[in-house]
C-alpha cells in the first residue's frame, strides 16, 4: 500500500501553495509587477482568437497565429467555466494545469528508485519565472508533456499518444520521442503518437478550414531581441549599426541590415543540434529508466537556446523537462536543471521588469540578456555532454551498468 500511495510532502505543498497564490494575485493584478503588461497576450491576443475559433475557423488572416491546431482547445478552454470573464477563467486553468504537474512529479518522486527532487524544481521554477508562467498556454502543454514522460517507462502507448497530443498542441513535445529505446517500446510509442497527432489533424481539417495554416505563418519570422543571435545585433548597435526593434509576427524582433544573416546562421545551428541528436540516437548503447526524460531536456534545450526566438514562456517547458529528469535518483541532469532555474529568475528580470532595458540595448539589457542566454547554452552543453557520456562513452569503455533482468525489476518497482 506504501508503494501504491507515496507519501505527500507537507512542505512542498505549502510552498506550491505559497507561490501560486502570490501568481494568481498577479496575473489577476491585484499584485503590481512593474514593466508590460504580461497579460495582455491573454485579455487581448487569445480572447480575439477565442472569438474568431468560436465561428469554427482559424484565424486565417492573422500571422501571429503559429500554433498546431490542437491548441485551439487550449484558446477555448475557458468556455469550460462560463461564470468567469475569460482572462480569469484562462489563469484558474493554468493554474490547474500547474497543479496537475506537481501531484504527478509527488506521485512519480514518491515511488522507489525515485526522488522529489523533481517536485521540488517544478514548485522553484514557476514562480521564478514571474507571472508569465500563468500569462500563456505552454503551462498546459507542459502538463501534457510531464504526462508524457513520466508515463513513458512502463506504457510506451500512453507516452506515444500524449506525446502527439502534446505535438499538436506546440510542436516541441514530438522531441519527447527521441529517447525512446530503440525496438518494440519505439515502434509503439511511434506508432502511437503518429496516430494520435495524424487523426487529430485530420479531424481539425475537416472540421475548421485553416487547421494548417500555421506552416506558412512562421516563415518569414525574423530575430527575436531576446534570442542567443539577438546578442550580436545589441553589441553592434554599441558600435553604431542602424538597424531597429519593432512588433513582427507578434515578437519584438530587431529589423535591418545583416538580421537575415543571422536568422540564417541560427537556423543552421539549429540543424547541427538535429544532427548531433540524430548520431546520440544511432550511437547510444545504454537506456537507463530515466534516459528517455534527459533525451528530452536536452533535445529541448538544444533546440530552444539555438532558435531565431527564446520567449519567456520558452522557460515554462525547460522547467517541467528537468523536473522530470531530476525525478530519477542519480540523475546527471542537477546541474543543467538548476541553470535552468537561474536562467528562469534572470528571464524575470528581463521580462517584464527589465524589458525596456533589453529593447534599447542598454548596459543593464545586455547584461541581463548575456547572463540568461549563457546559463542556457551552459546547461545545454553540460546536458548533452552528461547524457552522451553516460549513454555511449561509458558502456563503450566497459563501465559496469546494471544488467537488462535488473533494470526489468527496477521499471517494475516503479
């Protein structure tokens, strides 16, 4: 019975407790947070789509619309509370969306084998992060994602499947798969996800037209002020360079001369990041129960800190992957996650507290832009370099791991 029923720690939920309330108060404003207003993709942004989804299409001819089309489940969700305006009736379902992946991390930490260290992280890096965390729907989709993985040890099926709900709710969660072990437990989960993410297109564009017009709405984006490739445009307006910030497809982005260039290089980077993911995948020898969870956090991490944009809410997802992989007891991935969460507390202090300061690239933007991007590109490459060495260059040395019948009987336990 201990085992079916982990023990709930006290503290941890009088934290979670602690932090949400003071999230809620300020995404319902009844807490100040200096700088933009972080809620107004909510009452402005999502409530117009919510309108536009309602006549049972997408919003054809708007650009920021660049979401899958499953996530106009998570613009309408808050019809499902019809007595609340519905900005408040959004941030009350965040919140359950957060509540919903602490209970999994206690449930999973509680297990043998296991650790609430995971918890722990998710209870930490949400309200570092600020009331972003409330002020947009990847809280919800990282739900799904924790889901995900926590289920993929013993039901590849299940993994599978929210795993392609998860894709077509944003994309990111397809890299999810990546850590799958090779044979029957990727062919289900594969087969699972490509299933579930198929039919529900399929059910989307025949139901609403435009279910894929998202494909072309990224294409011409731009760098994003906030990126790893913005930092090149903040250092050379120091030295004069003529370019600009403005609103483009719903970022700011810098504008002008060479932009294009390093949009190009980000995305060649982007690719060496598939590319390095792909020869871990071929070349890796070792699936230990919580490989599957780093695959993750690193592909993701990889993929964030070499994109064209790093918003905010991109922290939201790095958070819930290292809770997951610091679930695991002897987990490699500690450090990584705890630069995640000084990242996440930087990203604060940038946006919205200091936004202003990273538009106009002034000194205190740029420190503050230097110091995030480079405790993610330090967790990234501490991440990756942790999950090779542990799942290819140490079982090609002969390091002693423990036999298939041994780990059989550990994923069992759990």
């Amino acid at each position: 019975m201990a085992r079916m029923m982990p023990r709930i720690p006290g503290r941890a939920v009088l934290v979670w407790t602690a932090t949400r309330t003071l999230l809620l108060l300020s995404v319902l404003k009844v807490i100040t947070v200096p700088g933009p207003d972080v809620t107004s993709d909510v009452s402005v942004i999502y409530r117009g789509w919510y309108e536009v989804l309602r006549t049972g299409t997408f919003p054809l001819d708007d650009v920021t619309w660049q979401y899958p089309p499953a996530a106009a489940g998570a613009i309408l969700s808050p019809a499902l509370l019809p007595f609340l305006p519905y900005a408040t009736a959004f941030f009350v379902l965040a919140l359950l969306a957060d509540a919903l992946t602490f209970g999994l991390l206690v449930h999973a930490g509680g297990r043998p084998g296991r650790s609430l260290r995971g918890a722990w992280v998710w209870v930490a890096g949400l309200p570092l992060l600020g009331p972003t965390s409330y002020a947009r729907y990847d809280v919800m989709v990282t739900a799904v994602a924790v889901a995900a993985l926590l289920a993929g040890t013993r039901h590849p099926r299940v993994m599978g499947a929210l795993a392609g709900l998860g894709a077509l709710l944003k994309v990111w969660p397809a890299l999810l798969l990546l850590g799958t072990r090779r044979g029957r437990v990727t062919r289900v989960s594969w087969g699972s996800a490509a299933l579930t993410a198929g039919g529900l297109v399929l059910v989307f564009a025949a139901a609403m037209p435009g279910a894929l017009a998202f494909l072309t709405f990224q294409r011409d984006r731009g760098t994003e002020v906030e990126s790893l490739g913005a930092l090149v445009f903040h250092v050379a307006r120091q030295f004069g360079w003529r370019g600009s910030v403005g609103l483009h497809y719903g970022s700011m982005e810098f504008l002008g001369a060479g932009v294009d260039v390093v949009s190009g290089a980000a995305q060649v980077l982007t690719l060496l990041a598939a590319g390095w993911l792909l020869v871990w995948r071929l070349r890796a020898r070792a699936w230990a129960p919580g490989t599957l969870a780093d695959a993750a956090f690193v592909a993701v991490l990889l993929f964030t800190t070499t994109s064209r944009v790093i918003s905010p809410q991109y922290l939201v997802w790095l958070i819930g992957l290292a809770a997951v992989s610091t679930v695991f007891a002897g987990s490699r991935m500690a450090l990584p996650a705890h630069l995640v969460l000084a990242a996440s507390l930087v990203t604060f202090l940038e946006f919205p507290l200091g936004f202003v300061h990273v538009v106009t690239s002034d000194a205190l933007g740029l420190t503050l832009l230097l110091v995030r991007n480079g405790l993610l590109v330090a967790a990234a490459l501490i991440a990756a370099r942790s999950l090779w060495r542990q799942t290819v260059t140490e079982p090609r040395h002969g390091s002693r791991l423990p036999s298939q019948a041994a780990r059989d009987q550990s994923l069992l336990a759990s």
